[in-house]
C-alpha cells in the first residue's frame, strides 16, 4: 500500500498523467506493443475510489488520443499509396490489403469498429483504408464513433473494477488490466473466427 500512497497517487494527481496518457494512446495507434488499454483501465480503476485522476479528463484524453492516432494511421496508407506497399512483395500484406478493401466496401462500419479493439487490428485497417484510398468524408465519423466507444469501454471497465475492490485499489487496478487483455483476445479470436467463416464461404 505504501506503493500506491507513495508513488502511483501523486502521479495521478499530476496534470502530467493526461499528457502521459494521450502520448501512449497515440503511440500505440503505430506500434501496438505499447499497451495503452491498459493504461487507461488502471487509471480508471484508481479514479473509482481516489480523487485523481478525474473521470471526464481521462475521457477525452483516450479519446482524442484514438482519434489522432488512426487518423495519422489512415494519412500514412494514403501517402504510401497501394502501389508502393505491394512493390514490397510480401503476400501476407497483399492479403490484407485484398481483404481490407473488400471488407470496406461490404461492411465498413463493423471493420473499423471491432478493429478499435484490437491493437494490431486496428493498425492494419486504419493503415490499409488509407492504402486503398478509401474515402477519408466516411472513415472520419467511424474512426471518431469507435474512438469514443473504445474509451468509453475502457474507462467504464476500469470504473467498474476499481468500485468492486474499492477497499484494495492495487488488486482493483490489477484485475481491472487482466480482465482488458482478456476481452482483447476473446475479441481478437472472434476476429480470426469470422475471417475463416468467410473464406469458407459461410
């Protein structure tokens, strides 16, 4: 407990942890090894029963976050261009591309939703809805709703955590981040599931 008074509180009672927080989020739209999911549960989990850091704040700090990530994604594929990725001849990333372009054409709105999700989903279709030159006028108002459904999950989960072990913050923050990692994988074998189930034609 010492751990928490000594050192997590006063860090979230810092005006930093929102910058902090917006960083990693953003950072993580690139490369996905940073866990920014779990920043914001656990952080979440600590406003449940401290003063710091504040609920509205972390908010629109992820949110925001998400947004310029996968729009600086999307901006990226565009200036690549489909040409210039599939001159680097690597099949898996033609794939993809195949795939993404197909799925953005059938069923846009679930692709970039259930992507936001998922870390290495989401880079792969934002990067690829810029690559295939998918227009920005509808992959705006998607990326912005499934931003603010990301961080609104999170924080929810990371509330709801904090309040169930509000006598132990540590163990609520703990339990808060493994149940996150969790949801991501069931999210993530759905994923693979559905893309089986359409290859197979079902």
């Amino acid at each position: 407990m010492d751990f928490l008074h000594d050192i997590i509180l006063p860090l979230a009672a810092s005006p930093w942890i929102y910058l902090i927080t917006l960083a990693l989020v953003i950072l993580d739209g690139f490369f996905p090894l940073f866990p920014s999911e779990a920043v914001v549960v656990a952080l979440a989990a600590l406003a449940a029963t401290n003063d710091a850091p504040h609920m509205l704040p972390l908010f629109i700090t992820a949110t925001l976050g998400a947004i310029l990530a996968d729009n600086a994604t999307y901006l990226i594929g565009r200036r690549l261009g489909r040409q210039r990725v599939e001159n680097l001849r690597l099949p898996p990333l033609i794939r993809l591309l195949g795939w993404a372009d197909k799925s953005l054409q059938t069923r846009p709105a679930i692709l970039v939703l259930v992507a936001r999700f998922i870390p290495w989903a989401r880079l792969a279709v934002n990067l690829t809805a810029g690559t295939v030159s998918y227009p920005y006028r509808r992959f705006a108002p998607l990326c912005i709703f499934a931003s603010t459904l990301w961080a609104t999950y999170n924080v929810a989960m990371g509330y709801l955590a904090g309040r169930w072990f509000s006598d132990n913050p540590l163990l609520g923050m703990a339990m808060a981040v493994v149940f996150a990692i969790i949801m991501g994988l069931v999210l993530d074998k759905l994923i693979g599931l559905a893309r089986r189930g359409n290859r197979l034609g079902v």
